[in-house]
C-alpha cells in the first residue's frame, strides 16, 4: 500500500479517535457540545445517550484504521488492506449520511454539518482511491 493511502488512512483514523474524545468523554463541556457540534446547553443531557453512543463508533473505525495499518507494516498485507478499506469505506458512507441530514437540517441548522462531513469522508476517500490504484 502507498504513502499516500497510508497517510490518509492514518489521518482519518485520527479524525475519528478525536471525534470520540468529544463525543463520549468531552460532550458535556461548552466547548464541545456547543462549539463543535452546535448543540445547546438544554439538549446536552437528552442527547448524551446518543453522543455516547456514536463517539464508540468513531473510535472503533478509528482503531480498525490503526489495526490495519499496523497489520499493513508487519507484514500481513490482505488482512491489513482489508481492514483499511472496510473501516474507511465505512467512514464514507457515514460521512455522505451525515451530509443528507445536514442538507435535510436535522435537529441542527442547516449548513452546520458541512465541515464535519468533508473531514470524515475526504481522508477516507483519498485513502480508499490511493488503496485502489496502489
């Protein structure tokens, strides 16, 4: 696998752990709730169930990442690339959902899904491309 699938499968696994941080462990704070994922202070306590929940997704596509990149670099190649284009196709696809529900204004205002949509599908995707033409 090239340096380039390597690279951005390694940032869109970063991407993803960060994005556990804030969701599971972080999400209370303002900063976070409301700076990062513009919800309001009165949602926080209805909504952690669902943070919670969706920040252990991100971290284990994240891990997967890392698994297979590790497995990559010790010499299990299939297993390794299996695991890299799973977790990142994953992410693509949940990255392009969290585009629909963006455009579709879900539960937040319209347009405010934009960024973390691109930054979870554009690492995966280049990693996925670069994956396929290696």
């Amino acid at each position: 696998m090239n340096v380039v699938a390597q690279v951005a499968a390694g940032v869109a696994a970063g991407i993803h752990v960060l994005v556990f941080v804030w969701e599971t462990l972080l999400f209370r704070r303002p900063g976070v709730h409301w700076g990062v994922f513009k919800v309001p202070a009165e949602d926080v306590e209805p909504v952690r169930l669902w943070s919670f929940n969706v920040g252990l997704y991100n971290l284990f596509l994240g891990s997967g990442t890392v698994i297979g990149l590790i497995a990559l670099n010790t010499g299990d190649e299939a297993v390794g690339r299996a695991l890299v284009f799973y977790t990142c196709g994953f992410m693509v696809l949940a990255g392009l959902g969290l585009a629909v529900s963006d455009r579709l204004a879900m539960s937040r205002p319209k347009g405010s899904g934009v960024v973390g949509a691109i930054a979870q599908v554009t690492p995966a995707l280049v990693a996925i491309v670069a994956l396929a033409l290696a």
